[in-house]
C-alpha cells in the first residue's frame, strides 16, 4: 500500500497572520518534513504574484497551490503545471448579474498575470474594495463605458459584511465554482470569488496527489477560513488553527493559533497517528 504522504497548508491565517514573516519554528518543521520524505504544500487564495511576495524560491515546499486552485506550481522548478481559466462568454455572463444586482466587483486577467485586473465600481462607501484597488492601483483599470469581455482567471465581488448570496442565480452556482472568503483585508467582508467550474483547493489538490500517485487519506490539510472548507473536508487528516473564523470552528479538530505555530501541534498530531 502506498504510504507516501503530503501536508498541505493554507498560508494567510495559518502559517501566520496576514502579512507577517513566518517563524523560525514553522521554516524548521518544513525541512524536517522533507527529511521524512514528506511532500510539502502550501495552498493560497493569493495570485501567483502576491503569493512570491512572501514566499521566495527557497521557501521550503514542493508545491503552490494559488488563487485557490486556479492554478498549481512546482515550487522548485518554478513551473505552472496547471491553470485554468474563464471564456470570454463566461465572463460576460458572471459579470451580467453582477452588474444587474449593483455588486462592486473585478475581473483578472489569466494566470500568470492574474495581478492585473479591471474593475467595476457600482457603489460608495466600499471601504475594502478601494482599500484592494489601492494596493493593486498600478495593475487596476476602472471600467468605465463599453467593456470588451476577454479571458478571465476569475470574477472577485467584494461585499459588506454579513452580506446574503441570493443575488447568485441557482444557474451560475451550478455552472461555475463559487468560493467564500473572508476578506484578508479588514477582515469582515466577504469576497465572492467565481472560476470555471471544479476550481478548488480541494480540486487541485487531487489533481497534485493523482499525479504524485498520493491517497487523500494520506494527506493532512490545515486552513482558517471558509476557502480552505472543501480542501479540509477532501484531506484525510484535517485541522483548524485556533484562530479560524468562529463560524466553523466546530466542523474540524482545533489546535493552536497561528501566532502560537498551530501548523507544528497539528503535524505532530497527525504523524503520531499515522507514524513517520
């Protein structure tokens, strides 16, 4: 039977707090894992380019899973092994309801210059959505007047707080892959993310273990947020660090919070069980 094994880990939230340097402790753990023969993952929301922001090319792991399955590399070599990514009729129907239902949204280019985006701005007062602009304002582009729909990695709604999906036809969610998340921004909005259909971390996460001829059952995953939910629910062994949205902190077993290295006491719990 074949016991080769995988962690794979969100990095936001998980491996340490937004925009923080991952510790000493946490970079050890990642080595000694390759010296069990472990394979090493990190799986992101972040675009290939946010995610080089704060990993660089020695960071030790095999793997990237970012803009949460859209596309997957090999860290080592620094090659895209998959992408996907929307038709041009796909964006211009996503975008429709969209604009129909007043939602502040983006449109990314594909992978690997999905940084860039065009976006359309339907309200005021969208503090997160501006803050993002800000950030990117020299990969944004206001739509203003016709829009010529093109390819596209993804559509990005930014939405209040608490803010309810009913907008989202039945159709959409049938045809394409609707992923929630927490805004890793001011931390309460939600982010509306939509892919072609079967984009996940979960999804991509197999397609990687199929090609390395891995089990899901001999897979750990560890996450924070509602992004990381099907990956968790895909991985044989599945953890969430202490400091993990309150709403789904009973669906997986706890450890300890990012800042207090969560991603060390829950590898520590699976191997014991499973055995290095």
């Amino acid at each position: 039977m074949n016991k080769k094994k995988i962690l794979i880990s969100d990095y936001d939230g998980t491996l340490c707090e937004v925009n923080s340097q991952i510790n000493k402790e946490t970079l050890d753990l990642f080595h000694s894992l390759a010296d069990m023969g472990i394979v090493r993952a990190i799986a992101t929301g972040r675009s290939l380019f946010s995610a080089r922001k704060v990993l660089d090319q020695s960071f030790p792991i095999d793997y990237l899973i970012f803009s949460s399955g859209a596309g997957l590399m090999d860290w080592r070599e620094q090659k895209i092994i998959y992408n996907n990514y929307l038709e041009p009729s796909d964006t211009e129907s996503i975008a429709s309801i969209l604009l129909k239902e007043k939602k502040d949204f983006m449109i990314h280019d594909i992978i690997p210059n999905n940084h860039y985006f065009d976006y359309f701005q339907l309200t005021d007062g969208n503090s997160d959505f501006e803050h993002r602009i800000k950030i990117y304002q020299q990969y944004a582009k206001q739509v203003k007047g016709d829009y010529q729909y093109k390819e596209a990695s993804q559509l990005l709604a930014v939405l209040p707080p608490d803010t309810d999906f009913f907008f989202l036809e039945q159709k959409l969610l049938d045809t394409y892959s609707v992923i929630h998340a927490t805004s890793p921004l001011d931390h309460q909005s939600r982010w509306i993310e939509i892919f072609p259909k079967n984009i996940s971390k979960a999804k991509t996460a197999q397609y990687l273990c199929e090609l390395l001829e891995i089990d899901s059952q001999n897979a750990m995953a560890i996450g924070n947020d509602f992004n990381d939910l099907d990956m968790l629910e895909w991985a044989g062994s599945a953890f969430l660090v202490e400091n993990a949205h309150e709403d789904i902190k009973n669906k997986f077993f706890n450890v300890a919070s990012c800042k207090n290295n969560g991603i060390i006491e829950a590898t520590k719990l699976w191997l014991d069980n499973y055995g290095s």
